[in-house]
C-alpha cells in the first residue's frame, strides 16, 4: 500500500518580480518615463519587470488607478508571481493602503523606488546617514491617516507612553527623535567637510563639481579626467553611485584643481531626498564650476537638463558658473569640439568620456574658467592650445 505524497506548497511571490504602472495623463515624454522606471527598477534589484500602461484624464482618488486598471494590476501580479507592484507616479498614503488591501501585495510609489535604490547604493557613513534621515521623513508622511493598526489605543506606564497614548503618537516621537539624532550627526560630519572645504580656499584651489542627470556617464568623465587616481563606481545603472568622490587633478593653464563627482539628478526627486543631501550638494553650492554632464545620445536631453537645472535652483547652485559637457558623442554621431558664448567664454564642450574624443577640450574650457581665480600677482601662464 501506497501513501500519498503531501503536495509542495506553493512558491511565495518572487522579491525579483515587479508589475510596474505606468499612466498616461496626456503629458510629454511617456515613454521615455516608462524606461525610466524599468531601469530603476532593475537599479532596486528586480530581474523581472512587467509593465502596466493606461491613460487617464486625472489620478482616481481612491486607487490613483482606475478600478478596472486594479483589476488588470492585480491579474499581471497572480500571472507574473510578483514580490512588488511599482508606481511611476507618486501616491498619497491612502491610495497606497488602498492599493495593498485590493491587489493584495505590497505597492510602492517612485519616491519608494528611489529611497530603496539609495538605501542599497549608499556606502559613506553620512550617505548612510542621509538616506534613513530621508526614509523616516517619508516614513512620517505616511503615518499621516495611516495604517489601523497605528489607530490603537495604549495604556500603561514608562516606555509604553501614557494611558490612552495612541500608537500612532509613539510612532511619531520615535521618529522624530531619531531624525533630530541624525541631523546632528551630519550637522557635525557638515562642519568637518567645512574645515577641509576652508583649508582649500586659504590654498586657493579651483573647485570644479560634476552635476547630471543620472546615468549621464559623469562618474565614467570623472575617472577619464583624474586617471589612474579615479575610482569612482562606473555601471550601466541609475544612481550607480550616491556618495561624493573628490580628486585633485593638475591641468595646465590652472595649476591644481579639486574635482567632484556628485550625485546624479532625476525628474522629480523626492525632496526629501534633496533635503537629506543637501549636505553632501553643498560641494555643489560651493564649487567654482559646474561640469553639467549631459547625455548627448538621450532622446530626451532637453527635459533631462531641465530637470537637472531645476534641482540646481532647489539647492541654491543656480548662480555658480557651468559648462556644458555633452558627453556620448561616440553614440549620437556629434564631432568633438567646443563652443564659445556671446562674451567669447566657453560654454559648451563635446566629448566622449568612454572613448577620450574631445578631452583636450574639456580641460581647456576648465582651465580657461579658472583664469580669475588664480593668485593675485601670480604670473599668468598662457593657455594651451587645442590640438585636432
């Protein structure tokens, strides 16, 4: 007599699989939108992406989402055996409750997204430090008509709080008491970088900080121009690396220069996110040029300056002097070169930090911008010549 072999119970949903929303409102540049989050999906760690489009006049206020469109979110999710479902678009904290209880698995939006990239990317004690300061502000916002189970009510003495303290209180005051602890913290990791940021303008050395949208291959110029001193994280990802990398680099017609790679922008970055690094973007604030890296083979660089831009006027960086640098040339069939503003100044330069096409005139644009800041009486070295 046989016995009946117990069936296996079914796999739990895949933490590598995601159904990613995406809905059209009538907006310019959806598709470009729709890569976006494919790729910072894949960014977070998920190996298998499917994608749910849909057009709508105006965000439901319910689910964001149409009531049918949940419905065809939550078939992809049973079909795919996905661990997340990803909104392109931000969600309110009753939308996304809603949204968990419906389809029944875990929803984040794009700020969710974003946060999750960051907090895997982030290697320096402050970068750590500036991402969780960055989760429990949007934490906090989300505790605002939150979860029921925050609703319940607490009696008792000591830790516990108060009687009839409320959950969702003591939520509330743990974080933000831990907030308050984290901003000393970068308070006082801020005054030491100011200190060093000092000792380089007593030396007056030029500061130049490279800005872009991400992915625009600002880390991979960084490492062309300070070769073999580089080190900077390169990867074909968003966000590839958070954490500011500085080099001293010597270029003739400028003598010693600091050089910066900063983070990478992004349309709509959570302004949490730009709140909790604004301590790391002071190099940006600070720097005597800004290297604006842009994506010359991107279909959408006009919007990706924009946004870049826009970030910059956020941080207070708007009024520091920037060159454009159009990297990528190899990939959009632009020749290297430069050219020159109605003030006879460079402004923009073409070049290919993968290959080195238009290097010279990287580092002549820079050291060109640095002639004003030399040392007062300092003989004036002649600026070298562009070679073909």
């Amino acid at each position: 007599m046989t016995t009946a072999r117990a069936a296996d119970p079914p796999p739990g949903p895949d933490p590598a699989a995601a159904v990613l929303v995406c809905l059209d409102f009538g907006g310019a540049g959806f598709e470009p939108g729709v890569e976006e989050i494919t790729r910072l999906a894949h960014s977070a760690g998920a190996r298998r992406t499917r994608v749910v489009r849909g057009r709508r006049q105006r965000p439901d206020a319910r689910f964001f989402a149409g009531s049918g469109k949940v419905e065809e979110v939550r078939r992809a999710v049973s079909e795919s055996n996905a661990g997340f479902v990803i909104f392109n678009h931000e969600l309110s904290p009753a939308q996304q409750r809603n949204l968990d209880k419906e389809i029944g698995q875990r929803v984040l939006d794009r700020t969710d997204l974003i946060l999750e990239i960051f907090a895997q990317r982030a290697q320096t004690r402050e970068g750590k430090l500036q991402v969780e300061l960055a989760q429990l502000q949007h934490a906090a916002s989300r505790l605002v008509r939150g979860w029921t189970h925050l609703e319940r009510q607490r009696g008792g003495l000591g830790k516990t709080g108060g009687p009839g303290e409320k959950q969702i209180e003591l939520d509330r005051r743990m974080i933000a008491a831990r907030m308050r602890v984290l901003r000393d913290k970068l308070v006082t990791l801020g005054q030491r970088r100011g200190v060093q940021r000092r000792a380089r303008t007593r030396r007056e050395v030029f500061s130049v900080a490279l800005v872009g949208y991400t992915n625009a291959g600002k880390s991979t110029l960084f490492n062309a121009l300070t070769h073999p001193r580089g080190g900077a994280y390169v990867a074909d990802q968003l966000f590839a690396t958070l954490d500011t990398t500085a080099r001293k680099l010597w270029i003739e017609g400028a003598g010693e220069v600091v050089i910066a790679d900063t983070v990478g922008f992004i349309r709509d970055l959570p302004h949490g996110l730009v709140a909790a690094f604004r301590a790391t973007l002071e190099e940006t604030v600070r720097a005597d040029l800004l290297l604006h890296v842009i994506d010359g083979a991107s279909p959408v660089r006009e919007r990706e300056i924009e946004d870049v831009n826009r970030v910059l006027a956020e941080i207070g960086a708007q009024t520091v002097p920037q060159i454009a640098a159009w990297n990528k040339i190899d990939l959009s069939g632009l020749e290297p070169g430069l050219e020159r503003d109605e003030y006879g100044k460079i402004s923009r330069v073409f070049v290919s930090a993968r290959t080195g096409a238009g290097s010279a005139g990287l580092r002549l644009a820079i050291a060109e911008a640095a002639q004003p800041h030399k040392r007062a009486g300092q003989a004036q070295e002649p600026l070298p010549e562009l070679s073909a």
